[in-house]
C-alpha cells in the first residue's frame, strides 16, 4: 500500500515540477514580451522622421497601439509571476508528501526486516532448545 502512495506522490511531484516549469517560461516570455514592446516605443517615440502630419499621427498612433500592448503584457505577467510562485508552492508540497511517503516506505521495510529476522531468531532457538 505504501508503494503505491509513494509512486502517486511521485507522479504528483513531476506533475508539480512541469507545472511550475511552464509558468516559470510563460513567466519569461511575458517579461521578454514585455521588454521588447518597451524597446519598440522607445525607438518610435525617438523618431523626428515624420514628413507630415499625418505620418506623425500615424506613428503616435502606433506608439500608443505598442504601448497599450506592453501595459497589457505587464499586467499578464504578473498574473504569471503569481502562477509561478504558486506552481512553486504546490512543487515544495508535492516532495514533502514524496520525502514523507518515502520515510514511511524506509521505515515500514525496516519494521518487516526487523519482524523477520526476529522470527528467524525465534525459530532458531526453538529448533537449538529441540535438539538438547
């Protein structure tokens, strides 16, 4: 029975691992995402290349466009960053419960080892007391 809680606890724990490690990297992308529209309104908001007016609306537009998305992709990622920490969470409880079946598993083993070499002990002395 213990076996089996400890293989449940071990497919549990790398379920756990690729959780957290998929919202560690969604985490990333999103700040790479992030990091990369800043640039882009960075570059645009630096331009003084508008021929007229309405090539500046145009790349003011674009710049609020980019922007708009960089802010949506901020608030995304700190959705992910909460994810992460809370895949991480749910990965440090899922090797307790494994470390804690595990123990469990060593000591009932022990127990038994320890159940049969007193039984083979006991036999031992009940066949050396029938010879005498």
């Amino acid at each position: 029975m213990l076996q089996r809680v400890t293989r449940l606890r071990e497919v549990e724990k790398r379920k756990a691992a690729a959780a957290a490690a998929a919202a560690r990297g969604t985490h990333a992308k999103l700040l790479a995402l992030q990091d990369r529209s800043s640039e882009i309104v960075a570059l645009y908001s630096a331009r003084r290349d508008s021929a007229s007016g309405a090539d500046l609306a145009r790349q003011l537009q674009f710049t609020a466009g980019v922007e708009a998305i960089r802010g949506d992709t901020a608030g995304e990622a700190r959705k992910a960053e909460r994810s992460s920490q809370a895949s991480m969470a749910a990965l440090r409880m899922a090797e307790r419960r494994h470390e804690l079946s595990d123990r469990n598993l060593a000591e009932q083993r022990r127990a038994e080892e320890l159940q049969a070499e007193h039984r083979e002990g006991a036999h031992l002395a009940r066949k050396l007391k029938s010879r005498d």
